[in-house]
C-alpha cells in the first residue's frame, strides 16, 4: 500500500476505496500504527465497522501495565545510536521508572555531559547539555540513572579493528566506544536484581558485529533471567533477543519500532485515535 502516494498522505477518497473491499475493518498492524496512513487512519471513518485486532489490543494492553500501573521498581533500558531519536522517550519516563540504564553510541553523550573524554566514539555534540539535564532532572525525580563504568573500545570501525577493554576514565583519544564492557554488564546485572517491571529498547553497542556484541547479549541474558515482567521493543533489540535464543523467556517481545517508542514517548497512536473515534 505504501507504493501508492495517497496511502502515505491519509487520502480520503484512497481510504473509501478501500474501505468498500470489506464489511468489517480490523486493525492488527501495531507497528504501523504511529503512521497517519490511509490503511489505518482515514479508513475508519468509511469502513461499516473498525476494530482492534487481538495483537494490536495485546500491545496496547502490554504497554499499559508496564507504564500506567506497573509493578514497581520499573526499569527502563535504553540504547541505541542517538539520544535525539529517543529523547521524547527519555522526557517522558522520567515521569514513570524508577530506573534508567543507558547503553549504546547514545551513553557517549550522556558520558561527555558528566565530563568524560569519549576519543572519537559517536557523540551529538549539539544535545550534550540536554544529556547533562535528564540526569539531573532524573536525580532530583529520585531515578537511579545508570552510566557505563568501561567499554570495549576499538582503533577503527570494524570487526577487524584492534580492541581494548577500558575503564571510562582512560578511553584513548584516538579510538572509539563500540561496546560496554563487562564491569558495565554486572553493574547493570545487579541493578535489574530487583526489578519488577523492564522496559527494554536499544542495543547496549554495534552488536550486529560479533566483536562488539558481548554488552548486548549480555543484557539478554539478565532481563531474560529477572524474575520481572519483560518488555522488549525495537528492531534491533527483537533480533538481539533471538540471536541469544532467550526469546521464550522474554514476558512479551513488541512487534513494533517506531509505535514502541510512540508510545514511551506518551503520545497517541493516530490508528488507535481513528479506531477510538468510530
């Protein structure tokens, strides 16, 4: 559908089309549904009846226990490449968890806001001092915020590339953070010790590489192992999880990227307003 440009606009009259192929319209796309879309928006208002289907419901009803009423501590494990892609995320749980734990080329930014020298690893420079203002603003709401203690750090961009195991403070200026390390890793075991609830989106460093998977995995391995409710969300995080093989013991694997993180972001669905609408 999304080869079609009136699809992607919402188009009134591309959604009636549609709409006239059936007598009952069932959403069940979760990982679509932070998308205005035709298929998904504007179809509800010409379709005879628009209803969530069972794993759209079961996504809606995931999230809302881990967020709205959940079991406390509540965890959130977040990495990634950019803070800014996860900063609405960030912002908004700062009102929910009792926890963070930062991991990823986005734990950079956050290390060089507490003035830590990264080398050349990634970092935005331009979101430093909003980095330095969640920390503080998760000190003063009471949430532990967790930072990486080392880092497996490497002399270029590769798998191939020389690799060290470094505390923080002694990363060398010309090379790069590519992975946490393993004091990182149990630190980040024992704050999920006593968790009842884990939200989890984002890889701890460049894990499609094996060199630099260990963090991640590891990771699997302590949210797979908690005795907490578990909810991991993302594309990348979902694929960590399987190549670990611990997907079955993960409480509920998201299907959803961009509609996960719509949601960590507090923000309505526009698919699941259309629905609520009819």
């Amino acid at each position: 559908l999304r080869f079609h440009n009136e699809e992607q606009k919402n188009d009134d009259g591309f959604a009636e089309k549609l709409a006239k192929l059936c007598d009952v319209y069932v959403n069940d796309a979760f990982a679509v549904s932070h998308r205005s879309n035709a298929s998904v928006v504007a179809i509800t208002k010409y379709a005879p009846l628009s209803v969530a289907g069972f794993l759209l419901q079961k996504e809606l009803d995931y999230f809302k226990k881990a967020m709205a009423d959940p079991k406390r501590p509540l965890v959130a494990i977040i990495g990634g490449s950019k803070v800014s892609s996860k900063l609405g995320a960030l912002e908004n749980m700062l009102k929910h968890v009792d926890k963070f734990i930062i991991g990823g080329a986005m734990a950079n930014t956050f290390l060089k806001s507490k003035g830590y020298s990264i080398g050349k690893s990634k970092i935005e420079e331009n979101l430093i001092d909003v980095a330095g203002s969640i920390i503080k603003k998760a000190a003063e709401n009471g949430i532990k915020f967790y930072l990486p203690v080392d880092a497996k750090v490497a002399s270029q961009f590769n798998s191939k590339a020389e690799v060290k195991i470094v505390p923080i403070q002694e990363i060398p200026s010309e090379w790069m953070v590519l992975d946490i390390g393993p004091a990182t890793s149990l630190l980040y075991s024992e704050a999920l010790q006593d968790a009842k609830t884990i939200i989890w989106n984002g890889p701890m460093g460049v894990f499609e590489m094996d060199a630099f998977s260990r963090g991640t995995i590891d990771m699997v391995n302590s949210v797979a192992e908690s005795y907490a409710m578990t909810i991991v969300g993302g594309g990348d995080t979902d694929v960590a999880v399987h190549k670990a093989g611990k997907s079955d013991m993960i409480t509920y694997i998201s299907t959803g990227g961009g509609a996960f993180l719509t949601l960590l972001e507090g923000k309505p669905l526009p698919a699941v307003v259309a629905l609520n609408n009819t």
